[in-house]
C-alpha cells in the first residue's frame, strides 16, 4: 500500500475544512432563519383610527406574513403603552421598538424635524416622496435622528389636509385674534404670529376639548378622519385650504439595535412593508376624503367655508419667515432646508406645465366646492 503524498494530505484535509466550514455556515444560515422576533409598535394614534391608525395594523399584518410569522409586532395606540406625544422616547430607549407618529412631535428634541412632516405652502405628498426617496431627504432625515439610536422610514402621507374647524366665522385676520386653537408644526407657529393661542394635544383628546370650549379651533386632517372623531359635533364651521399641512407625511422609526439584530432578510421584509403602508395610507385618504366631506355637508349641515384671501396672504408672508427661522436654526437645519427648498422649485417649475396645467385645463372654473 502507497503512503500519501504530503500534497496530497493537504489538498484532503482543506476540503474536508472547507466542507465543514460549508455545513457550518448553512447550519448557522438556517438558525437565522428559524430564530423569531416579538416586537412591540407604539403609536400616535387611537387604536384602529381610520387612515393613519390602520396604517400600523397593515404593516404588522404584512410583516407577519411575508416574514411567515418570524417576526410579529403588537401595535400599541397612543396611551396603551406610552402616551401619543411619548412615542419618539420609547423607541430611542428599547420600550418598544418600532413607533408610528409625525416628526413636526419631536420639535422639542429636534427643531428641524418638521420638514419632514409639513412646511406651510410647501410640498404635496406626491412631492415629498420624490424629495424623500429619489431627492436626498431620507438620507437627511435619519442623519438627524441618528444621535437618539432611531432610524426612521417614511410611512403613509395624509395628502393636503383641511383648514380646520372652528366655532365662530372667519371673515378675516381680526377674527383669529385671542382663538385658542389646537395646530401643530410650523403651521401653529404660523397662527400664532397671526394672533392664536396655540394648544398641543394628541388627537384623542381633540373632540372633548373642543366641545368643552377648551379651545375654540382645531384641525385634525380631513373629512375621514374629522367625520369618525364627530368634530362636526363640536364646531360649525368647516375651513379649507390646509395651508399648514399641504400633507403630513408620517414617520416608522425603528430602535437602532433592534434593527440591526433582524437578519438581513427580515429587515428587507420590515422596509418592504412600509413602503406598501406608504402608498396605501395616501390611497385610502383619497378614497375616503370625499365621501366623508358629503356625509359632513349635507347630513349633518356642516359650513364649509373658504379661508377668506387675506387670511391666506398674511399666512403665507408669516410662513416664509417661520421656515427661515428654522432653517437658521442650526447647521443640520440649513443643509435640510436648502435640499427641501431646490426640490420644491424644482419640481413646481414641471408641475406648473403638468399637475397643475392639467387641474385648471379640466376644471377652468376653479374652487366650485361651495
């Protein structure tokens, strides 16, 4: 009998190493891909809200199922958990992993998040996903939020809201003096500078305070949601433009080290998901809105009332010097507002041939809502 060669001894032993090391990485492969995740999703909103309280079910429910039960969120609505205003918080320290809400929330912690949830006269939601997604702003966006552990994924978009509801009529500025009204964001600035007293609230206690006369005004954000919260029970008049909000574009931040413990897969699945909620959030309101603004109108007589010209005008001087404000506010502000800013000119000088070109061409009459 021959004795091996020593070449030969090698070339054996590597392959039986590299068969070993093979076996290892598809045993190791397939541990990921059976290990389970239970994540909790705190939220803003009232559990199963119309629009942007579904939108959190629908991502829990596609993740559930494209992950095949891998990786399951309970979702929480605003105080089952932690309180709506309290969302950010709990993602950034570990209560819950993953949140739904809108950034202008967390202008306390991080003043330039607010372009990212609605600049008054600013960009649609149409306009904001483009920024967001082909335009630089998601890089932007979770470079802010990178010093709190969170990434953040846009997910859903509300379209351009209502001008709000109130409970005496708007003939003009003077009208708006001394109104406690509850506005967020920039748009609350805004009205603040025109004279109303600005009072922050999560939506859920929307409906007693302005029925207690608390406040005198509020926008929420739009016939669908407005009509299921019965506002039209609190207050008469019903105002459009949403100047403030020409969308809301809402936010799924994610705790950084939950995150990047997911397989590579299962984090494929959770951005892939909210993607989806994205559209579909937008879709829905579309859908709905109109439905529910008839319902308003003529079942339970609400006014529908245009915001009067001057009321427009000294918002939209008051609104460039807010957003100026903010811009200078910080280094990460300027950079966030000049990205903003060359998108919006850049696509309106298209959308003033196409989106805009074809609104007037198929409705030359203009507003004939009233």
């Amino acid at each position: 009998m021959k004795v091996k060669t020593l070449p030969v001894a090698i070339a054996m032993t590597t392959a039986m190493s590299a068969s070993l090391l093979a076996v290892s990485s598809i045993d190791n492969h397939a541990q990921a891909q059976e290990e389970e995740f239970r994540w909790k999703m705190v939220t803003s909103w009232p559990k199963n809200f119309p629009g942007v309280g579904q939108g959190p079910e629908r991502l829990a429910e596609l993740v559930d199922e494209m992950s095949d039960g891998r990786l399951t969120i309970e979702v929480f609505g605003a105080g089952q958990l932690v309180p709506g205003f309290e969302v950010f918080d709990a993602v950034s320290d570990g209560t819950a992993e993953l949140g739904h809400s809108a950034s202008y929330y967390w202008k306390g912690k991080a003043p330039a998040a607010q372009f990212f949830a609605a600049v008054p006269f600013g960009m649609n939601a149409q306009e904001m996903n483009a920024w967001l997604h082909f335009g630089g702003g998601m890089e932007l966006w979770n470079e802010l939020y990178d010093e709190f552990g969170v990434d953040v994924l846009v997910a859903g978009a509300s379209g351009v809201q209502m001008g709000g509801w109130y409970n005496k009529e708007i003939n003009s500025v003077d009208d708006l003096d001394g109104l406690k009204m509850r506005m967020p964001g920039l748009g609350g600035e805004v009205m603040n500078r025109m004279g109303v007293a600005i009072v922050n609230m999560p939506g859920g206690e929307i409906f007693t305070s302005l029925q207690s006369g608390a406040i005198d005004a509020t926008e929420w954000i739009g016939p669908y949601n407005d009509l299921a919260f019965g506002l039209h029970q609190a207050a008469d008049y019903y105002y459009y433009p949403g100047w403030h909000e020409p969308t809301v574009m809402f936010e799924a931040i994610v705790n950084e080290e939950a995150m990047a413990e997911l397989p590579a897969d299962l984090q494929a699945i959770l951005k892939t998901a909210v993607r989806d909620v994205n559209a579909n959030v937008l879709d829905e309101y579309t859908a709905r809105n109109n439905d529910a603004l008839e319902t308003l109108v003529n079942e339970h007589d609400v006014e529908l009332r245009r915001i009067p010209d001057d009321v427009l005008a000294q918002a939209r001087e008051h609104s460039a010097d807010v957003v100026a404000e903010l811009a200078e506010s910080s280094e990460m502000a300027t950079r966030i507002y000049e990205s903003y800013q060359a998108f919006q000119e850049k696509v309106e000088d298209y959308h003033a041939i196409s989106e805009q070109a074809y609104y007037n061409a198929r409705n030359p009459e203009g507003d004939s809502a009233e």
